[in-house]
C-alpha cells in the first residue's frame, strides 16, 4: 500500500517539476516579464513517507498505522482497520451463545459499562485506546490518516475487562448441584463460555501490547464442555396430541437439539406438552367455494420436578381448500412453519432469563 502512494505522491511531484521547467523555457523565449507559477502541493508530511512511525508518537508508548482513501471518512476507516489487523479479527463464537451474550448484555454494563461496544464485537472493530492521531489530504481528493493506540492506556482498558468479565463467569457459575443440572445450569455455562472467548480476544491484545497477562483466563471450551455434559445427562421430552406424521413434533424437537439439548432419553427434568385442535370454521361449506379449517395451538414448557410451566406458547392458524382433508393438510404446515421460524428464538430468550442478573 505504502509503495502505491509513494509512487503516486512521486509522479505528482515529477509533473508539478515538469510543469515549472515548461513556465521557464516560454519566460526565456518570450518579449514579456511571465506569469508567477503556482508552487506545487507538497508531496506530504514525513510520517506518510515513513511507513507508519511519527515524530510526535513513539513506538514505544504507542502502536500506529497509515489508512488512505478518498475521503476524510473513509483514510480514519482504513488507519482503524489497518490497527484491527495488527491483532487479528476473528473469534471462534457459537451463535447461540452469542445471542445469549447479547441479549444479557445489560450484565455485562453493570460490571464492565467501558467498552462494552468491543466485547459485542464480532473481533475488535472498536479498540480501546485508539484514536486518529493525524491526518493530510493532497488537495486532490486524496487523503491519509494515522491512527495511533496508547499501549499503556489500552493495557489498563482491557485488564479491566478481563477482570470484570472474571468476575461475571465467577458469578453466573456459582451455583448449587441441583442449579448445575438444570437448563438454567446449561444455559449459565453457555453464557460464561461466550464471555470467556471474549476475554481470550482481550488477553491477545495485552500479549501483543507487550504488557503482562491477567491471571485466571480461560478458553471458553471449558464451559462449553460443562455445558454439553449437563445437555447429555438431561433430556426434554416432547408430546404432541393429535400430529401428524409427527411433524409438529419434529419441529419443536430441532428447536432443542439446535442448542445441544436431547429430546429423548429416560431422564426427563422437563416435558414440552403441546396440544392442538383442528377444526371447520362455522362458515358452512358451500360446492365449489374453499373450506376453512381452524388449528389452535398451546405448548407448554413444564418443570416435571415441580409441575410448574416455564414457557407457554400458544397461536392459531387458518388454511382453506376445496377440500377438507386438504385444508387440514394446509394447517399443519402453516403451523410447521411457524414453529420452525418462531420457537427457537422463543426458546433462546428463555435461555437467557434463566442466567442470574447480577
């Protein structure tokens, strides 16, 4: 990148001196005094041509790169994005669990309210510590911004983080045998596994600082793996009155096991007990115009320890046909549909409510 602008800054230096020497051979031929010429741009600051180093910002207090682009937007963009890739981007996060970590984000406000914005982040789209240091247009719509990182105070920044966030796995996984294997036992684990591969991120950064690593982190696999043990000792059983073919059951069942969870199995904490009545509208049928049929459902979620219900779920669907077996046929994949769209979201925000606020 810095050869390409290098190159480019050089032509334009070239044609300006080009420029100059043709004023000079008409002023030498010509009867009259010639014209002033414009003196050229200059070609830019010594920190452009120094690939990256600034004399106001020493190396050793800060981490620096150069970003260009066609606006002053867009050079700062590129100078952020250049930093980014000093400490790479990318953080191995399971979907599920990030939604969790979302969704509870407000946990993570209240032990860590600085920088939540990074520990959201798909990788460190938003670094701490960093800001635009200095920036230089050509006069020619291009333009170059050097993004500078103050090693010492980004090094507090992300401790802080990583001892906040600690401190929440510490919180969220306390808790008592009988809490461990439960869904909420599950669900907690996946929450703390989520955080902890954002404290891995954060350790990464404070490695490539060079400043000293913060005791007690660790990968989220360890969680992961506490989670998926609890997921296999316990299972959800799922009842559907009056399916067919077992394809509302087969809808609910994926919402499950989408997280890791078993929908079968002999110990069974807790039962989906779904019900669902399908019948005519009492519109009465007339030849040759469609026939509505009507299908009610309610699922209920239930602790089978307690006989409490943890999640209620009910709708209704309308399909018609010109014939009845038809209509009916219409209803349930209507209902099929929407179980598949709706549930699992359903399921995840439950998910969430189960982790403890601190």
């Amino acid at each position: 990148m810095f050869g390409v602008n290098r190159f480019r800054l050089s032509s334009l230096l070239k044609a300006g001196l080009s420029g100059i020497c043709l004023v000079l051979l008409f002023a030498s031929c010509a009867s009259g005094p010639a014209p002033a010429a414009a003196a050229p741009r200059a070609a830019g600051p010594e920190w452009i041509r120094a690939g990256g180093t600034h004399e106001r910002f020493d190396s050793n207090a800060y981490m620096t790169a150069v970003g260009h682009g066609t606006s002053r937007q867009a050079a700062e963009a590129s100078a952020l994005g250049q930093l980014v890739m000093v400490f790479g981007t990318d953080i191995e996060v399971s979907i599920e669990s990030m939604e969790i970590y979302r969704r509870r984000g407000d946990v993570v406000v209240q032990e860590a309210s600085a920088g939540i914005e990074v520990a959201l982040g798909a990788g460190m789209a938003n670094l701490i510590g960093t800001e635009i240091g200095d920036r230089w247009d050509d006069g020619r719509g291009n333009f170059v911004a050097f993004a500078v990182m103050n090693r010492e105070r980004a090094a507090r920044a992300y401790s802080d983080l990583i001892r906040a966030n600690l401190n929440i796995i510490n919180n969220v996984t306390n808790m008592t045998a009988a809490e461990r294997n439960s869904l909420s036992g599950f669900s907690r684990y996946r929450f703390a596994a989520a955080i902890a591969d954002m404290n891995v991120s954060y350790a990464a950064v404070l490695s490539i600082l060079g400043m000293p690593a913060v005791p007690g982190v660790r990968n989220g696999d360890h969680y992961r793996l506490a989670a998926m043990n609890i997921a296999n000792s316990i299972s959800v059983g799922i009842n559907v009155d009056n399916d067919r073919a077992g394809r509302l059951r087969g809808a609910f069942a994926s919402a499950f096991t989408a997280f890791g969870l078993r929908t079968d199995g002999a110990n069974q904490p807790y039962v989906l007990e779904v019900s669902l009545v399908v019948q005519p509208t009492e519109h009465a049928a007339v030849a040759g115009r469609p026939v509505f049929v009507r299908m009610e459902l309610a699922a209920n979620l239930i602790n089978t320890n307690t006989g409490a219900v943890l999640l209620p779920y009910t709708f209704n669907v309308r399909e018609g046909h010109t014939v009845e077996s038809e209509a009916n046929n219409r209803a349930f994949m209507s209902a099929e549909r929407r179980i598949n769209s709706e549930y699992r979201n359903i399921l995840t925000d439950h998910l969430t409510q189960l982790i403890p606020r601190q």
